[in-house]
C-alpha cells in the first residue's frame, strides 16, 4: 500500500472514531485499519460501528440470515460468533489468494465451504487479536476477549443453537476493502455479562426460552424410512444390475417391515399392506404400560437352519425405470388395512 493511501485510510478510520458511542465503537475503525494493512497489506477503511446488546431470546432475530456464518471459541467455555456477508468474503478471499480486490460481482447461489471459512480464520484471528490487544484495559462485559475462530456452521438458527450463555453484544461492521473500496459487511458476536445479569430464572424468561427451544425443534429435519428387506450382494453383481433384472424379497418381509431413522436405530416394526388405496405400514408397538416383570421372557433366536424356507415362493421385485403413474399401479395383492388410530 502506498504511503498517501496508508495516511488516508488512516485518517479516514481516526475520522470515525471521533463520533459519539461506547469506547469500542470509537477506536474499532481505527484497529481493524492498522491490523488489515500490518497483517495482510489489506486497504480496508470501516465506515460505521454500532454496538447493540441483546439476551439470548432475542439474539437471533438481530442477526444477518445470509453470509459465512462462523463460530468462535472463548476462554473456560465461552461463544461468540461472527457472520461475514458474502460481498466482504469474497473480496478477502480474492486479497488472500491474488493480492488485490477485484470487485467481481457475488454469485448468490454459491455456498460457503470449509475452504472459504479457513481462509477466513486467519483474518478474523488477526482482527479479534488487535481488538483484544487494543480493548484489554476495558471491562470484560465490554469486549469479550480471547476469542477465536473455531467451525464454520450451516446456517443462522445452527449459530444460535451452538452459542452458550445468555447475554451478547452485536457489533455491526460496515468496511470498504481494497483499493476499489469494495463495500462489505462483519457482524461480531461476542458474550456480554451485564446482560445475562437479569433476572433469567424468572417465569418470563423460563417460558421465552422453553418457547424458543420449541420453535427451533420443530424446524429441525426429520426423516424416518419404512425398510421392506435388505438384499446384501457383491458390488460387481451390484454395479451389473440392469433393467429387467429381478430381486427376491421373501413373502415374510411383508410382515416383518421396520421403521428406521437416519442413522438406522430401529424405532418399530410393523406390516406393509395398503389402507385408501395407498401403501401403509401398520406399527407394532412394545406395550410401554407393562410392568417389566409382565414382559414375556425373550426365546433364544433359532439357529438360522431352523427357520421356515424363506425363500419359497419368492415375491420377486423387478429393476425398472417406471414412472410415478405406474408405481401407483403396483399392487401387492394384499387385503386393506383397517383404519388406523388417529394421532393427536
């Protein structure tokens, strides 16, 4: 960076230190100037700090939805976090790997990976180390210090669902990066004790948290399998496996269908039939209510050369590229299930 622009930009980031708010507010334009050029040789000029603090019910909905969504790690324990727009992500990236910014417009449909938040870390750990050096003498409810990049997450509900405590302050970072003066944006999230300092085990404070926890378990994914049978083969005869090809899948499968989560844990089992002219699992449930001395004794699993010949009478299932309309077709032949109980 030339001497001229290193002055100006200076000048610039002290300009803005001179207006009114918290000591923190006044001197982070100035450190993040001098971190990005002695760190990285990076012009970058902060045009406007706002600090805000929040408890935790409230921390989400003042939150960016879109950018690089960043977890810290604190001393014993602590979170923060940091969101960087995707116009500010792309211009460091493009300083950090070609040396300058060259203002190339933001594909809104591109996701951040592992790579563009590892290529972050080191900037955000030298910005966050400036601002520890230059804050040290504050409060610790004024700059949480010691703070470090730590994972990258998915999205902004992820964020707040990996952030432990109960108070934070939000410092909204509008940049100019590069000698373009590309425009970004850094939000920095960061523990506040006087904050948490309210009273949270008041009734108020236990439903909001008992209301948001709610809200957030309803909008987790879910996702639960009915397994017919599982056909282990060889890969080559896998990989072989043609239209036309056929399948065996025993007649007890039918009977013995298995209700599965993602990661394969069994929750029930059940009878695959149809009920309204649409295929439907009946469940079988353990009967919860009994008291375990009442539980029949489990038998012994008989040896597997014991059992009925499954494969008498094989109903064989044929590898096709059918389309939606003929799968609706398929029928197993099997008599309707009565009407199941409805749910509440």
């Amino acid at each position: 960076m030339g001497e001229i622009q290193r002055q100006t930009l200076l000048r610039k980031s002290n300009d803005a230190t001179r207006g009114t708010g918290s000591a923190i507010e006044r001197g982070l334009p100035l450190v993040f100037s001098r971190a990005a050029e002695d760190q990285f040789a990076l012009p970058l000029l902060v045009s406007s700090v706002r600090m805000s603090a929040y408890r935790m019910d409230d921390l989400q909905s003042n939150l960016d939805e879109v950018g690089l969504f960043l977890l810290l790690e604190g001393p014993e324990g602590a979170t923060g976090a940091a969101i960087v727009s995707f116009e500010c992500m792309r211009a460091l990236l493009e300083h950090l790997t070609m040396g300058r910014v060259l203002g190339k417009a933001v594909d809104a449909t591109r996701t951040p990976t592992a790579v563009d938040a590892a290529l972050m870390s080191s900037v955000l750990d030298g910005m966050l180390g400036a601002c520890d050096r230059a804050f040290g003498a504050l409060e610790s409810s004024d700059w949480g210090a010691g703070h470090h990049f730590g994972s990258m997450v998915e999205d902004r509900r992820t964020l707040v669902l990996s952030l432990a405590g109960n108070g934070f302050s939000i410092y909204d970072i509008e940049l100019s990066l590069g000698e373009i003066g590309q425009k970004g944006r850094m939000q920095l999230v960061l523990p506040n004790d006087k904050v948490a300092a309210v009273d949270e085990f008041s009734d108020e404070a236990r439903e909001a948290k008992a209301q948001l926890f709610r809200e957030n378990v309803m909008l987790a994914p879910a996702e639960m399998r009915a397994v017919l049978h599982r056909i282990t083969m060889p890969y080559d005869k896998f990989k072989s496996l043609a239209p036309g090809d056929l399948l065996e899948v025993p007649k007890m499968a039918l009977q013995e269908t298995s209700l599965e989560i993602h990661c394969g844990d069994v929750m029930a089992s059940g009878a695959l039939g149809q009920m309204n002219g649409q295929r439907a699992v009946r469940l079988v449930l353990p009967d919860i209510t009994a008291e375990p001395e009442a539980l029949p004794a489990k038998k012994p699993k008989p040896k597997e050369e014991k059992l009925p010949a499954v494969h008498a009478e094989p109903a064989p299932l044929q590898v096709t590229q059918a389309t939606e309309s003929q799968v609706d077709e398929f029928d197993l032949g099997l008599d309707d299930l009565d009407q199941l109980t409805q749910l509440p």
